[in-house]
C-alpha cells in the first residue's frame, strides 16, 4: 500500500512539474516571432525539395545569395522530416522544440533521483521549468532543446551501463552518442568529462571499465565515419560568428544561463561557494555527482581551449547542456542549515525573475506577426517585398499567410490582374542585425533601399507610408 501510494505521489510529481514546464515555456509560443538564424532553419529545412538540394542550402545556397551554415545538417534533416509529417508552417518548427524542452524537466528529474534517493526532485524540476533560457531556447528553431534533452538521456544511460552490463544499454548508449555528437560536436565535452569520471574511478575504486573506454573508442570512430565532410568543412575555418569577451571570465556564461546579471550572479555565487566547499572531497572521495561536475568544467575547458588555439566558440548557446547539470549538481550539494527554505527561497526569486524578465528575450526578433496581423485587418491578400529568398519563404511559411492565403512576390514579379492593391514591405534597421542603434527612437530615418521603389504600372501609392513599426517600412499601393 505504500508502494502505490509512493508511486502515485511520483506520478503527481511529474506530471504537475511537466504542466509548470509547458505553461511557462507556451506562454511566449503564440506570439513568438523568429529572426535570422531561425529563417535559414526554416529555409533549408524545406520538406518540398530533396536531401541533395537540402545540403546544397546548408552549404551555402540560399537562393539569391551565399551563406552556408556551420552547425551540423542533423537537425535540419530532423526539422524537414517533422514539417513533412506535419506541414511546413514555422510554428511547427517551434513545436519541436517545445517538446524537447518540456522533455528536459523528467529526464532532469530521473537523473536527480537516480545520483541520490530522496533528492529535492520537485527543487530541481522548478529551477529548471522558470529558467529564463532554457525557456527561450524551448521556442526557437534550432537545436538546442534536442540537445540539452539528449545529453541528459545520454548521461543516464552512461549511468546504467556503468551499473548494468546489458547489451540493450551498450546499444542505446552507442546510438545516442552518436546521435549526440552528430547533432552538436561540442558535446564531445561530455564524453571529456567522463573519461576523467572512469579514470578517478581507476584510481579510486581499481575499477578499469575496458569496455566503456572500448565504447568510447567505437562511439568516436563511427562518429567521424559519419560526419567526415563536415569535420573537414569545419576544422579548416579559422573564423566563427563568437568571440570571446572578457566578462566570460567573471560571469562564465551564468548571466546568460540564469536570463539576468542578478540571478546568474547569485547562481554563481552558490556554484563557487558549493564547489570551494566540496573541492576537498572531489579530491578525495569518488562520488555518482562527481560526473556532472566533471562535465561542468570540461564544457569550459575545451572551448576555451579551442577559442585560443584555432577560433572563438564562447557562445553560451553552445553549452546549454551544462544548464541543467548546474542545477542538479546545486540541488544534490545543498546541505547547510535551513536548507528547505534556501531553496523556497531561491524558486520564488527564479519565478520572480521569469515573470519579470521572460518577456525580455536578448535577441530582439522583427514583430512580423504583428505587421501580417495588421496587413489582414487591411484585408490585404498581397505582399510584395525587396528581402532575400530566406525572408521570403520564412513569410510564405507563416500561418496566418498560408490560412488566408496571401501571396508573397519580390518587388521583380509580375502582380497578377485580379489583385487590385500590394503592401510593399521592407526590413528596416533591424534591432538583430544593428544593435539599439535600429531602435526607432534613436534611428527614425528610413533605409535607402525601402524608398527606391517605384510603383508598379496602373498602380499608385497612398501615404501615409507605416514608419512607426520596428524592423518594418511598409508602404501601400493600389490600381487607379
């Protein structure tokens, strides 16, 4: 009877922590709005062209101009695959991400209980739900959702296989690192860490694990088997779009991490003070936590390493999977007096901040569902633009276009007879391209390239032009 009732209890557990997940990273969901980098997602991720075409666009083809893509193809090809089973609509794309990060929170949780029984899982589970950029990233189309849920399920089966000798674990093991590292090279930083765990473990323990280093062995050689051309396409670059800045080394990504200066200070403060803390028995004593740990540093370590010795990779981004191992490896390390409501403590400021702050992404994305909302209102069925293919098709890909079936041409096209009036609308001074130096109050002037345009034939254009919409300039042209 008590089994069932503490099973129940789990499964309350779980479930409401899942729901907290889903409120709090659904709010943004609606409204959210994608800027560049999610453009070319979507557009190389076009599930209507085949995979040789796919992999002409990552490598640079983008229509009208060049730009290859620098992280691997894994995820485009899974993001084609989900727009195929349901519909080429940028919200999709967001869907899949949403799931991954809702799926981070019981993994997280299953990870905390199985390092040590009784472990504050509901702590754990509530950090990670109001984490601010965990959040963010739940919603945007790109990798990252997938990685940091992967990594996590990946950590576990490193845990059973060290527990189990089953040939079902070895093989989900492989696969998964494969995958992993397939989807994100930087997680190669995981598997770091875990060779300095099995080798402490050696010292420790005098256990050798030959097989799991066999493993690591075979994950790696299958890993570069597969993805040669991009090792090759990647390891030649001496450049990436990071740099490193020198405030990485007072605040170590955790302002980006916690979504605030105050809250990733305050998170730092607790790592470095639990850390300084527990430096003696990491030295000392082997334990199952030591591994994320291990991990932490590693993600830090190779990086910097890297950024020093061939290009700048210090994008937090690139290590959100160390997000939640953070906060695991705080919650199990907790155990001064008064512990219970340190951690009320430090839930309800993580919560204030979420409610303060999740509107307040750092990269400031076009409002482009509002513009299309108030072209609708103008019942406009028409849109031409001077932007590049991958605006382009990201606009085609909008709900609100493809349910009311407006056509989007470039200012080149022929506008078909039946239509009797287009909104011409242009990029201007975007915030994500330009810095506060794009905000309206400090930039009112309109780009060169949106006034350039001249009506089409037996059209005219009916002032006053919309200059008061960030990003946008819209002007509007009907038949005489």
């Amino acid at each position: 009877m008590i089994f069932k009732k503490t099973k129940y209890l789990n499964i309350v557990i779980y479930a409401s922590l899942i729901l907290v997940a889903f409120f709090t990273r659904y709010y943004l969901f609606e409204e959210r709005n994608s800027w560049f980098d999610e453009w070319h997602s979507i557009y190389v991720s076009d599930p209507n062209i085949s995979s040789d075409e796919t992999l002409l666009r990552y490598f640079g083809k983008k229509g009208d101009f060049i730009l290859p893509e620098y992280y691997p193809p894994l995820y485009l090809f899974i993001l084609k695959f989900f727009f195929q089973l349901f519909g080429y609509v940028d919200n999709n794309g967001r869907i899949l991400s949403l799931i991954f990060g809702i799926l981070t929170i019981p993994i997280a949780i299953f990870l905390t209980n199985f390092l040590k029984k009784g472990a504050d899982c509901i702590f754990v589970g509530l950090l990670i739900s109001f984490n601010l950029f965990l959040t963010w990233q739940s919603i945007e189309v790109r990798a990252h959702s997938i990685l940091v849920a992967t990594s996590l399920i990946n950590i576990v089966l490193f845990y059973k296989i060290l527990e189990k000798e089953r040939l079902l674990l070895y093989f989900l093991y492989i696969l998964t690192s494969i995958f992993l590292l397939s989807l994100w090279p930087l997680a190669g930083s995981i598997f770091f860490g875990k060779t300095i765990y099995l080798i402490k473990d050696y010292f420790k323990n005098n256990k050798k694990n030959i097989k799991i280093f066999f493993l690591f062995c075979l994950i790696l050689t299958s890993y570069v088997f597969l993805n040669i051309d991009y090792l090759k396409y990647n390891i030649a670059r001496e450049t990436h779009y990071t740099v490193l800045y020198k405030s990485f080394f007072y605040n170590y990504h955790f302002r980006s991490f916690f979504g605030s200066k105050i809250l990733g200070g305050i998170f730092l403060i607790i790592f470095s003070v639990l850390l300084i803390k527990n430096f003696k028995n990491l030295i000392l004593n082997h334990k199952k936590e030591d591994l994320l740990l291990f991990i932490i540093l590693s993600s830090y370590f190779l990086p910097l390493m890297y950024t020093f010795l061939r290009a700048p990779i210090m994008s937090p981004k690139y290590v959100i999977f160390i997000v939640p191992l953070i906060i695991i490896w705080i919650s199990i390390n907790i155990k001064f007096k008064h512990y219970i409501l340190f951690k009320i403590s430090l839930v309800m400021v993580s919560l204030i901040f979420l409610i303060l702050e999740i509107n307040n992404s750092p990269i400031d994305r076009p409002p482009t569902k509002q513009v299309l909302k108030k072209l609708l209102d103008n019942q406009i069925n028409l849109i031409l633009t001077k932007e590049r293919d991958v605006f382009n098709n990201y606009l085609k890909t909008k709900k609100i276009i493809i349910d009311n079936k407006i056509k989007v041409l470039t200012i080149n096209d022929d506008i078909p007879d039946n239509f009797d009036k287009y909104w011409f609308l242009c990029l201007n001074n975007v915030l994500h391209f330009i810095g506060d130096k794009g905000l309206l109050s400090n930039n009112p002037k309109v780009e060169k390239r949106c006034l350039d345009i001249q009506p089409k034939t037996q059209f005219r254009e009916i002032f006053p032009s919309i200059s008061n919409i960030q990003d946008f300039y819209i002007r509007r042209f009907e038949k005489y």
